[in-house]
C-alpha cells in the first residue's frame, strides 16, 4: 500500500491521519512525540484519530464554503 505525501484536510480525521503518517514515516513512537511535546500518549492518539473538537470541524467547513482547502505536506528544505 502506498501512502500518499500529501493530505486534503476536509474533515478532522484527514488531520488525524496525516499525523500518524508523517510521524510514523519518521520512525517516531506516539510515546517518544507526545513526551517531546509534554502531552500524554493518549491525547495524542486521539488526535491522530481526529479527535480536536469542534472548533476544527467548524473551520474546515468554512473553509470549504469559501472554496478553500488545508494541505499536509512534508516541509520542503530551504535553501
């Protein structure tokens, strides 16, 4: 299976997904990234399963109103 290297976001579980893949794709743990950003584990794996509230949901459908979209992507290097 081939995962993609780019995230729509249209729904909070797109954001969710795209976390999981780009921390996995590092050889990241949830664990290991939740310490490093003094959260718990298991916030953390409610997020990567779209768990951010409503405030989220509600922005992502603005933007779709006004014919926008949210990107994931990794950062490309500066230089």
């Amino acid at each position: 299976m081939v995962m993609p290297e780019e995230y729509i976001v249209t729904v909070p579980g797109d954001l969710g997904a795209a976390l999981k893949h780009f921390r996995s794709q590092r050889g990241i743990t949830q664990r290991d990234a939740a310490e490093m950003e003094g959260v718990g584990q298991p916030y953390l794996s409610a997020l990567e399963g779209g768990k951010f509230g409503s405030s989220l949901r509600h922005a992502l459908r603005i933007l779709r109103l006004i014919d926008c979209e949210v990107i994931v992507r990794p950062r490309r290097p500066r230089g």
